[in-house]
C-alpha cells in the first residue's frame, strides 16, 4: 500500500510539470533546432568552448515571442560580452509556473511586469545578421542551467 501511495504521488506531480505553450509565431508546435552549419539546439550539444546549456526554439528573425504561460519578467539578461555580436545579445529572465528561465535573442517589450499566458513578450532580434544561415531560434535556458527539455 505504502509503494502505491508513492508512486501515485510521482505520477501526480509528472501530470502537474509545467509545459511551455507557444513561444514564438510560426512555430506553434515549438519546433526544435536541429542541426544547421553554426551547430544543433539540445541540451549537452558540444560547442567550441563550452556545452550548450539550453534548447533551442525555432523562430524567425523579427517573429513575436509569447509567454509560454503566465510569467513574471525579472530584468534583462546579457548573452554576449562580444561587441561584433550586439545586434542579438539582449534577452530577459523570467518565472512562472514554479520555473525560473531566460530568453535570450529576445528584444522584450518591458523588462519588468507581469505578461499572461499567449502575450507578447517581445520579437525576436536578427540572428541572421551575426550567423548566416543559422536556424533562427529563441535559447531557453533554466537559471540552473538544468535541462529544460522536459518542460517542451
């Protein structure tokens, strides 16, 4: 009986992990990056100098971005130290659902507030002027750096 209860308290809290909805249009499905000449989008991919840290979420250069369910913005994230990279280092923290996350390639509309689920949060800024022919894509990174892969 005690093993029951148990695993039925797992099975509960599995149903109940928050779940991204749309995070950008044109891509309702929230379509992965796979791999492209500039790399690929999972978890753990390997890149030059570090491991990818996030997933990657298909979205053209100037699409919205929408809350992936109601969120609170908690300020500005700064993805590059790079200058020739400008064009695409600004992005936002956000919680919601439990989560503390980042965008990043994000230019948010505000940096602070509330913004309910399906709203725009901003648009995405041109990846294409700093890697051609990269699969355009929003990063989602956990504040922890953990794998959010199950949350999509």
């Amino acid at each position: 009986m005690r093993t029951k209860m148990v695993l039925l308290g797992e099975m509960s809290s599995e149903c109940e992990m928050a779940k991204f909805g749309q995070l950008c249009s044109g891509n309702s499905s929230n379509r992965r990056r796979t791999v492209d000449n500039w790399g690929q989008g999972q978890y753990g991919a390997c890149r030059t100098d570090h491991v990818h840290e996030g997933i990657d979420i298909v979205c053209n250069d100037g699409a919205t971005v929408y809350a992936p369910f109601d969120v609170k913005l908690n300020g500005k994230v700064i993805v590059y130290t790079n200058p020739k990279k400008a064009a695409i280092n600004d992005g936002i923290n956000l919680s919601g659902e439990g989560l503390c996350f980042k965008l990043f390639y994000v230019k948010p509309d505000c940096y602070s507030g509330v913004v309910k689920k399906g709203q725009r949060i901003g648009t995405l800024l041109p990846m294409q002027s700093v890697y051609p022919g990269i699969t355009s894509h929003v990063h989602v990174q956990m504040c922890d750096k953990s794998d959010p892969t199950k949350y999509f």
